[in-house]
C-alpha cells in the first residue's frame, strides 16, 4: 500500500503552488485594501486628494475575497477553529476517523459554496451592477464563495488523503 501513496505523493508540488498562489492572492487584495482605505481616508480631509466615490464598495469587495480565501489557506494548514478537548481522551484511531468525517463535513461545504455560490453568481450577481460603478457587474462581489469553495475543495482533498495515508504509513520520527 505505501507504494500507492509515494506515487500520489508526487502531487504535492501542485498543491504548494495552489497555495502560493491564494497567499499571494490575499496578500495582493490586502495590500489594494490598505491602500485605498488610505486614499479615502486622506481624501477626506485633504482638499486636493480626491475620495473617490467607488472606494467604499471595492473595500468590501476585497475584504469578502481576502475572508473567504483566508479560510481554505486555513484548511491548508489546518488552523481551522477545531473542537480537540476530548482528543488526549480518546484512541489515536478514533481521533484520525473524526478528522476525516470533519473533513468530509467541510468539504460538502465547500461543494454547496461552490454550487450555491456559482448560482448566486450567475444570476442575482449577474443582474446587477456596483452603485458607484455602473459598468462593472455584481457577479465580482458574489464570486469569491465559489472560488473559495473551490480552494476548500481542493485543499480537503489533500487533508483526506494525508488523514488516510495516516492510517497506512507509519510517521518517521
């Protein structure tokens, strides 16, 4: 069986490049974040700096990529919030199936994101436009649930597969 899984383990470079890629991502719309935020703020009050109008929904817009995205580089991690109290209490086995149903549990999650999230997108996101931009559709404030259900899609693959190759190779010490 380890055989299987030092095949499967050549993946992993394309998972680290996934999750390169939605850090740089965050960071970016973090960096855009603060940077309007600050002309904004500064345009407020300094007479020839201008507020622009659409600084205020392209805020937000960012804040709900940079949440939502966030949350699968979590998943990644797994620094996800956890209930591990009764982990010292129970068999090491027992621990690893909850893990896995736990896993499970997110990635249906990640699923409905991604579906419900899409549909909202099309559709509800599709008829509208940003109040102070005209010209650019809703669609972009609505399509960062299915892309993050996407990321959390693929990232519980990855944390399935370590949680079930967990129960076939021993960990080296």
């Amino acid at each position: 069986m380890p055989k299987i899984f030092t095949t499967l383990d050549k993946i992993r470079p394309a998972y680290d490049i996934t999750y390169k890629v939605v850090l740089f991502i965050c960071k970016i719309l973090l960096i855009a974040d603060i940077l309007i935020t600050t002309m904004s703020v500064i345009g407020r009050y300094v007479p020839f700096i201008p507020d622009p109008s659409w600084s205020e929904e392209v805020v937000l817009t960012c804040m709900s990529y940079m949440a939502v995205l966030s949350a699968a580089l979590a998943i990644r991690r797994g620094a996800h919030i956890r209930m591990t109290a009764f982990d010292m209490y129970l068999p090491k086995k027992v621990v690893k199936a909850l893990d896995i149903l736990s896993d499970v549990a997110v990635m249906v999650l990640g699923v409905v994101m991604m579906a419900v999230g899409w549909n909202y997108a099309t559709t509800l996101g599709g008829r509208g436009f940003y109040v102070s931009m005209p010209w650019l559709s809703r669609f972009w404030m609505y399509f960062p649930v299915p892309l993050a259900g996407v990321a959390m899609i693929i990232f519980e693959i990855e944390s399935l597969y370590n949680h079930i190759k967990s129960f076939f190779v021993k960990e080296e010490m």
